[in-house]
C-alpha cells in the first residue's frame, strides 16, 4: 500500500496541479490532505473546488476553522495584524458553497494497517470556553515535546501539519512526523508511506512549482499576504 500524505496548501492553486501531475499521486492507493488551504495565496475557492473533486481524505485546518467558522477569542491575541487582514479578507473571498464544503471535512483519521496504528491530523485540537482552536506550537521541537502534544493519541505513527517545516522524531517505537507545506515555498514537501511485506517506508519528497505566478496573482488582487513568508523560486 502507498499513502501519499500533504498539508498546508495555503490557497496555491499551483502546487495542486503539479501534486496530481506526478506518478507518485497517481501510483499512491491513498491520498491525505491534512488541511489550511484558506489563507496564504490568493486560490482557496479554486484549491477547495479541485480538492472536492479529488480522491482524497480531507481534514480541516485551523486557518479553514477560522475562515469557514469563526476566529476562536483565545487565538487573536496571538495573531499578528496581516494575519487578521488576511483572515478578514478570506472570510469574504470564499465562497459560502466551500466555507460549507470545509467545514464538512473531519478533524483527524485513525488508520490500522498490518497490526500499525496511523493517525492524521492538522494539529492537536483543544476547546477554550467551547471554542475549538489547535494548541500552541512547542518552541523546542523533540521526540518528549511531540509526546506530549499527542498524549491522548495512541497510535505508531502520527502525522500533522501546521508548522511549514518538515521534521520527524522517534524513539524506534513511536514516530511522529510534521509533513511541512507544500504551498508556501517552492519546492514544497509532501511525504510517501509505503507498507509491504517488508516493513513500513516513510519516504521525504520535494515538489517545485511556479510560486512566481502565486505572487504575482496576489499582487494585483491585493491580498495582504505575509511576504515574508512566500518567496519567489
């Protein structure tokens, strides 16, 4: 079995057409996007609408939550002023059709495949006065700081999103992988599970696209994206 597993698209219309062009998506048995394609570029409805025709598992993200849904009290102290430019400009931009369609993907995904435990998610999720939002990001990352974030999730392999950079942890036993962004750099990232009689193969790939076009599209729609945090190839 291939599972091809990706995250954090952040409305790049362009790294999803070069994803489903490659032999990897079209030779993986399944597909997992681990959500946030709301806000960064300027495409979410277009990345929404190709993602709804996709075979593909989708799960939110907290950027979709905050779109489609609401911005939670405990999260907009945190955000910085271009972040809620963006937030406000995204909560118009999208269409009510696939604010409805986001909010009907699911929160995370348990797999159990040859005895192993796979699970998937953006981020692990905590409710603040019955608000929903994604726990803080640790400052150090390792194996025990992993642990604990998913302390109630019993599984052998975890896989998330959220911090755009790619890394993993493990102690032989339990693993845990961050599966980085795609959409907000190029090449973005994206990860292969492959499972045989052989044992189990976590294989790290690079996808480049023309962010160049991204920019630009932004640029003369005057979207407040973070420019410091997608740069041209």
């Amino acid at each position: 079995m291939k599972i091809l597993v990706f995250s954090d698209i952040h409305g790049s219309l362009n790294c999803l057409k070069a994803l489903i062009e490659t032999q990897d998506w079209k030779n993986a048995d399944k597909h997992i996007f681990l959500g946030d394609v709301c806000i960064g570029c300027s495409r979410p409805n277009e990345c929404i609408e190709m993602l709804d025709k996709l075979d593909c598992i989708k799960i939110v993200g907290n950027n979709d939550l905050y779109v489609c849904e609401h911005v939670p009290e405990v999260d907009l102290p945190e955000f910085a002023n271009e972040k809620l430019l963006q937030l406000e400009y995204m909560q118009k931009h999208v269409t009510k059709q696939n604010k409805k369609t986001v909010l009907s993907w699911q929160k995370d995904l348990m797999l159990k495949i040859k005895d192993k435990k796979f699970y998937f998610t953006h981020y692990p999720w905590e409710t603040n006065n019955g608000e929903e939002n994604v726990i803080d990001t640790p400052m150090e990352k390792t194996f025990e700081t992993r642990k604990k974030m998913f302390s109630k999730i019993d599984a052998d392999y975890i896989f998330f999103g959220h911090e755009h950079r790619e890394n993993n942890f493990t102690n032989g036993k339990q693993h845990f992988y961050c599966v980085g962004t795609l959409g907000l750099k190029s090449p973005g990232y994206y990860l292969l599970i492959e499972i045989n009689d052989k044992g189990i193969e976590i294989i790290e790939k690079y996808l480049s696209f023309d962010i160049n076009e991204e920019i630009e599209l932004m640029d003369r729609a005057g979207y407040p994206y973070e420019k410091n945090k997608i740069k041209r190839n």
